[in-house]
C-alpha cells in the first residue's frame, strides 16, 4: 500500500475510533466528546502552570519543589485548586459550547477574563482558607503560563475541529421536507462542529429538497454504502415512514456498530435543542427525560433558597444605589409588579426594578419590548444592559413562584397568544419559570412569535433534560451573557 494511502486510511480510522465515542451524556444533555477532550487539557494546563511557575521562580527543578514543600506544603492540592477554578471560569465564559459565538479574537479575550476571573476566586479563597495562601507573583506567573498555554490549545482545537477530526460522519435516509431541515437550520459551520454531512439518500416518496450535489445514488445495500463512505451514523428521516423503512439493512448497519438514530434525537443531541416543527406527540412520550422526582425537585428547591439568601444579602448595597437612581430620575415607583405565568399555568406578581417610564403602557395593552425602546428610562437602559432590573426577582424564587433556572415567565396576554400559535408551547409550564435559562444563554433576547418559537425549542430541551447540574452550567454561561452584554435590550 502506498504511504498516503496509509496515512489516509490512518486517518480516516482515527476519525472514526473517536467519533464513535461521541456524544458522551453529561449534565443530562449531550456534550461532544471534543468538548470533554478540550476541558480536559487545559485542566492539565492549569494544574501544571503551579508547577511550572515553582520552577522558573526557584530556577531549578528539584530544589524548587523541595523547597515549597518546606515552606508552603504540598503542591499538588493547590494545583488542582487552580485547575478546578479555571476550569470553572472558562464554562462562565462560554468557552465550552460547541456553537461558539466569538471568533479566534473573541475568544482570547473570553481566555483573559477567565484567567482574572479565576485569579479573583482564588485570592477569595485564599482570604477565606490561608492553608491554601500563594505568593501574587507566584500566582501571576502562573497566570501568563495558563494564558499562554490556552491560546496554543484553543488555536489548535479550532483546526482540528474545522479539518473534521472529531466529527461523525453522517448519512441521511430521507432527502425530503423533513430531512432538509437539517441543511436549512444546521447551515452555519458553528452548527456542525459535531457531524459531517456526508449526503442524503432518497427514500421512498420523497421528493428531493436537499441540495443536488449532496444527494448519494443507492445502488447497493445501505450497509455497503455506509461502509463504502465511511459513516458513523445514518439518520432515518425520510417525509413518510408509511412508505417502508429498510429495516433489515439498518438493522444490519446497526448490529456492525453503525449509530442509527431518527431525525428529532439527531437535531436535538446537535443543537441543544428540540425542533417543534418536525415534533409529535408519541415522540415526547416514549422519549427519556423530563424528570420530576423528589429527589430533584428538592435538590432544586433546597439549592434556590440557599442562593437566594446569599445573593440578596451580598447585593443589597447594589440595590438600594439602584432603588435610589430610579427615584431620583423621576421620583416614580422603585419596584415594578408585572402579571407573569409560572408554573402548570398558575400566575404570579413578578417583580422588577422598574426601567421604563410610568406611562410606559398608558393604555393598559402588552408590548413586545423593542431594540433601542424609548420608553426605557437612562438609569433602565443601565441596569437593563447589567441585568440589575431583574435582582429584584430573587425574592420570587425565594417565595416559591420563581426558580434560578428555567424558561422565562411570560405575560398572560402573550401566552395565549403564542398558545394558538405555536404547538406544544404550554408544556414549558411544566417546570417553574428562571430568572435565567438554557434559552437566555443560547438565544438572543426574544420580542415576537418567531423568536419565541425558537426560545421554545430550547426550553423544551431544558425541560427534558433539567439536572441540578444542568442549572449550575446554565448559571456559569450566565457571567458570559452579563458581562458581554448577550441578549439585553
């Protein structure tokens, strides 16, 4: 066999060996193997800075470390200190989502914040904990090496996701209606960073809507064509499943190792995601999820009022500065009480710091909010942009009405609205309504029927999938969405 020929096939089997591990289920959602992969290495970057930074300080190897050991203690508790504080940091930053929102530079500034950011938890930590306490110049050599050390992994990560190496390789059955929603909706490269389309297949009935050129001719077994190309993964979504599945050959392909999955769990593993339009209600009900047990809806309930009282007592200098600006503007009421539906339909006074003018709603009517809205005040549009205006809601989710995560409570009037428009959209009552959630972390800030159609479909997949894990990644991306100001308007 010729070298390139080898160094291909190489490839092409490594490709394979480690996209067949992928998705790996963590925080009862799915996390591509990528992801895992990634984490895990700049966890070992930040837990060998410490190390690292000993040395270049002390010069050499082994006096350096015999000597910390000496003075200080242990190294490798506090490297793992690090590690665990970075680590947490970079998910703040949404560093850890497969759909990245910044490019290269974006992104080098998310690594800087989050390097700072695990500085400042760690000299909290250290004020709390002096056992664990590390000279600054120390810590900031450790920093840089981190930083450095990201920069190179990031870099590296961008290429060989974008050169296809950790992706599956995916082969369509079905090429019409249904199986193009995939190119219609999963078009962006930031979409595909866990498949490679491979093509699609015409089943019986279609009627081809897919681009032509990704359009494979079967002129063999489907076992045979997935072998031929190498797939991974077949997707069955052909627009009539009455027509007759092939189901001896995917069985085949199945027992070879083959994934074969139908279109709505494809799209809902790849974009975090549940697609309302191509979903039905035989599907909800045999899928896994939507867990309500004691155990979690007391492990929620436990973790909201624990948080709650934390948070009110470490921003209450926060807001009564904000109380005071409000009034000052133009001596009007401080707190602004609004009618939201919460959970299985019940509704409750929710509360905010009010950023609008008093006569924003003069008429009574509901109003989508708007880009650049003239009836946000000047200290609204500020504490809107910082989302100060909604500190005031921890005192629902300590009453009960609210939890931390979770969909967004909607007005009434809206609710009805988009009931009659939009399928399914009162099963996100099931959980209780979040100050923050998977759809505020993914989406930009909704304001019409097509925006809450999409806001729908992620909180569908939080519903499904909520964890008290899930919460606590949701809560971390929330930082990202503050500080970058993701969404406010």
């Amino acid at each position: 066999m010729p070298n390139g020929s080898l160094i291909e096939s190489s490839g092409t089997a490594t490709r394979a060996a480690l996209a067949r591990v992928m998705p790996v289920r963590i925080l009862n959602g799915h996390v591509h193997v990528s992801l895992v992969f990634l984490g895990l290495l700049e966890g070992a970057v930040a837990f060998a800075s410490l190390y690292i930074a000993i040395v270049v300080r002390f010069e050499s190897l082994s006096a350096s470390i015999s000597e910390f050991h000496e003075t200080v203690g242990l190294i490798w508790p506090r490297a793992a200190l690090i590690a665990g504080v970075t680590l947490l940091s970079l998910a703040s930053m949404g560093l850890y989502q497969l759909r990245q929102r910044a490019r290269f530079p974006g992104i080098v500034v998310r690594l800087l914040l989050a390097v700072v950011l695990a500085h400042v938890g760690l000299a909290l930590i250290f004020y709390v904990e002096p056992a664990f306490l590390l000279g600054r110049g120390l810590m900031g050599l450790a920093g840089l090496f981190m930083f450095a050390g990201f920069i190179a992994i990031r870099y590296a990560f961008l290429k060989l996701v974008d050169e296809n190496i950790f992706k599956r390789r995916i082969l369509v059955w079905g090429a019409g209606a249904r199986a193009a929603t995939i190119a219609a909706r999963m078009r962006r490269r930031s979409d595909q960073r866990g498949f490679k389309m491979i093509g699609y297949v015409l089943a019986p009935g279609d009627r081809a809507e897919v681009p032509g050129h990704q359009l494979i001719d079967r002129d063999t077994s489907l076992l045979q064509l997935a072998t031929q190309h190498g797939i991974e993964e077949i997707v069955v979504a052909p627009d009539d499943c009455r027509r007759g599945l092939p189901i001896d050959e995917l069985l085949q392909c199945r027992i070879r190792g083959i994934e074969v999955s139908d279109i709505l769990a494809f799209f809902e593993r790849e974009s975090g995601r549940v697609n309302v339009a191509l979903m039905h209600p035989s599907w909800l009900i045999f899928s896994k999820g939507f867990r309500c047990d004691v155990v979690r809806l007391t492990s929620k309930r436990m973790f909201d009022i624990v948080v709650s009282i934390c948070i009110l007592l470490l921003n209450s200098p926060i807001a009564l500065l904000t109380a005071i600006a409000i009034f000052l503007e133009d001596q009007g009421p401080v707190l602004y009480r609004q009618l939201r539906v919460g959970q299985n339909g019940r509704t409750f006074r929710m509360l905010k710091f009010r950023s609008m003018r008093i006569d924003a709603e003069a008429n009574g009517k509901a109003v989508w909010a708007m880009r650049n809205d003239r009836r946000v005040t000047r200290v609204g549009a500020l504490i809107r942009k910082l989302r100060i205006d909604e500190l005031p809601q921890v005192l629902n989710v300590l009453i009960g009405h609210m939890s931390f995560v979770g969909p967004r409570p909607e007005r009434p009037e809206f609710v009805e609205e988009l009931t009659r428009a939009i399928p399914y959209y009162p099963e996100r009552h099931a959980v209780k309504p979040g100050i923050t959630g998977w759809a505020q972390v993914q989406y930009r800030y909704g304001a019409s029927e097509k925006d809450a159609r999409a806001k729908l479909e992620y909180d569908l997949y939080y519903v499904k999938h909520h964890s008290l894990a899930f919460d606590l990644m949701v809560l971390l991306q929330t930082v990202e969405v503050v500080l970058f100001g993701i969404g406010s308007r």
